[in-house]
C-alpha cells in the first residue's frame, strides 16, 4: 500500500519518515568505543590498579567456550570481579538511566530545561532514605533492602502526589511541571527538618547518600535495579517516535492519530521508574539527565528516536568517566559522584543557556 502525503497516520509517518531518518551509525559505533574505553579504565585504576592485559584475559575467560590462562592474582580477581566491575556497571546503568529519563522529559514537557528530578522525584527519594537511614523505617521486601525500597517509595509517592495535585493534567505539561515543583519544594523542606532530628553520626550518613555515591560490595545493587532499567527503557525506547510526533504539538499530533495525554502519561511514568530505581541505589546525582541530551543533540539533532538510545550510552560512559574521578583525585579518599557531575554540569549548562540566548 502506496503512502499517502501528507501522512494521515503516526504509521504512515513512520514509513515517510524512514528514508529521512537513519541512526546514526558513526554515533552509535563512536559512543559504544568510548563507553567501552571507559570501561576498562574504570575498572584498572584505583588504589589497586590492575593490569589491563590481565584484566582482559580475566573478562574474556568469563565468556562460554574461552578458556585462556590467567596473569591476575586472587586478590586482584577479587577486586576485578567484587569490587571494580560492579561499581563499573552500576554507573553506566543509573547515568544511562538518568540520561534517558532526561531525554523522555524533555520530549514531553517540550522543555530543555527538564530533567529527572522533575515531579519530586529525587525529593520524594532523599526523604524515603532520611526515614530509612536515620530513623530506621523498614520497608524491605524480599531481595530487596530498607535504603532502596524506601528511595524508590518515596519518589514515587512524591510523584502520585505531583499527578494528584495537578488533576492528572497530561494534556497540560506546564500544570504538571509546576505541581512537580511544589511538591520538590515540600518533600525538601520535610526532609531538612527531619535531618535536623538527627545525631551527628547518623545525619553525616544520610547526607553522604544525598550527595551521591556509586560504591559497592558485589553485584546485589546491578542486580536490584537492572529489571527496572530494562522495563523502563524499552518502553522508552518503543515511545521516541511519539516524542517526535509530540513535537508537531497536539492537534498535529491528534491528526496523526497519536493519543497526546496517554503517550505523556507512559513516558513520564516510564522516565520516573528510570529515575526511582537509580536515585534508589545511587542517590541523587544531578546534571547527568539534564546536560546529556543536549551534548548528544549537538552531535546527531533533535529526533527522539536516535536521541533515546544515545543518550543512554553517552549517559553511561559520562558517569563512569565521573567515577574514576570520584574514586582518585582525593585518593585514599572518596568524593561524592554528585558534588563532581555538579561542577561539570552547572558550567556546561551556563554555556548552553548563554548561547541559546545570544546565538540566536
């Protein structure tokens, strides 16, 4: 069947929309080589640095059918495997996950400003894990513990509670974005007040899990939040088209046969389980869903379509990148992965406002 013009259907745009539209395979090779460089520096250096050579006989040993003899020794697998790996993992699926939420909010408030932590989520998070760590709220349900059950609680209460209070207004972002901001603004003030109840030793804990961290002692973290970052992330990923579709506005979009408020609605909640889960085992680190969609736009435009699925992979290695950072400039000290993405983003986020508004 021939395709009408203009399209009349979000199928028919699809199928006009596929000789214009390939993903770029320069940035998807490009992006997947940088995070896997990365990667292996992540997990060779530290306090104990690893050989590479070493470490990729080690990697590949673990691959079915490879058999390769190994330079590394016990103690060094058990870094490598327990401590180095995990932590490598863990922060390419929470800076892919925040970068793509990031992406889904900005598609569907239409606004370059959104990020993750929009809708009171990362307030919601911090407060879940003030009760958790200093007050000792046990909301643990089979593998999974007190802190990221109650992270993952209370940013989807604070959530369900921006919906409420915005009557469920998807046809209206800007009603949504502003009751986000007041309840971020409640569930903050709720959250100071109750650090303040606190003794010093247990208010220095909680606010080390505010500023965000990414340590680890073994897989159980990757394991909680990967499930989570797979459901959300396909659905993201199926949804991009409705984000471009979403940018003609809504009655092109209607014209075109999309539901406007249902495709909001699923990408919002879709982005927020992204957020929940992360903030859950990592705390809040900022910046990461805001400054990555734009750095990615810069390199291949404006189509949600490839802009999803890259921005997951330049989120990824931009967090693991951090990382390394967190774990050696003030070796044998630890810096919070939040304080630094801060002091990259915030700058980086200047320069783009003022060109925005000089450039034009």
């Amino acid at each position: 069947m021939s395709t009408t013009y203009p399209p009349r259907t979000v199928d028919e745009l699809d199928r006009a929309a596929e000789r214009a539209f390939r993903l770029p395979a320069a940035a998807v090779l490009g992006s997947v080589a940088v995070l896997l460089l990365v990667g292996m520096v992540s997990v060779t250096q530290g306090a104990a640095g690893l050989p590479v050579e070493g470490v990729v006989r080690s990697l590949l040993d673990a691959l079915p059918g490879v058999h390769l003899h190994q330079t590394l020794t016990d103690q060094q697998q058990a870094v490598l495997w327990q401590i180095r790996l995990p932590r490598t993992v863990l922060g390419a699926l929470v800076g892919g996950s925040l970068a793509m939420a990031g992406a889904g909010y900005q598609g569907v408030f239409r606004n370059p400003l959104a990020d993750p932590y929009l809708l009171g989520v990362s307030a919601g998070a911090g407060l879940g894990a003030v009760l958790a760590l200093g007050f000792g709220l046990d909301l643990s349900w089979g593998p999974v513990d007190a802190l990221p059950a109650a992270a993952f609680l209370g940013a989807l209460v604070a959530v369900t509670a921006s919906v409420v209070v915005a009557r469920g207004s998807f046809r209206d972002p800007a009603t949504l974005l502003l009751a986000g901001v007041a309840m971020a603004a409640l569930f903050s003030a709720t959250q100071t007040y109750a650090i303040q109840k606190l003794d010093e030793s247990r208010s220095r804990e909680v606010l080390s899990w505010l500023f965000g961290r990414l340590a680890t002692n073994g897989w159980h973290p990757v394991v909680l939040l990967l499930p989570y970052v797979a459901l959300a992330g396909v659905v993201l990923l199926l949804h991009a088209r409705h984000l471009d579709v979403l940018r003609l506005g809504d009655d092109e979009a209607r014209s075109l046969g999309l539901h406007p408020a249902r495709s909001r609605l699923v990408v919002v909640a879709a982005a927020t389980l992204l957020t929940a889960s992360a903030v859950s085992v990592s705390g809040l680190i900022a910046f990461v869903g805001l400054v990555t969609p734009h750095v990615v736009r810069l390199l291949v435009g404006h189509s949600y379509r490839a802009l999803v699925p890259l921005s997951a992979l330049v989120g990824a290695a931009f967090l693991a990148f951090v990382d390394i950072g967190a774990r050696t400039l003030a070796a044998p000290a630890e810096l919070p992965v939040g304080v630094i993405t801060a002091f990259v983003g915030a700058p980086f986020f200047c320069i783009v406002l003022w060109r925005g508004r000089y450039g034009a």
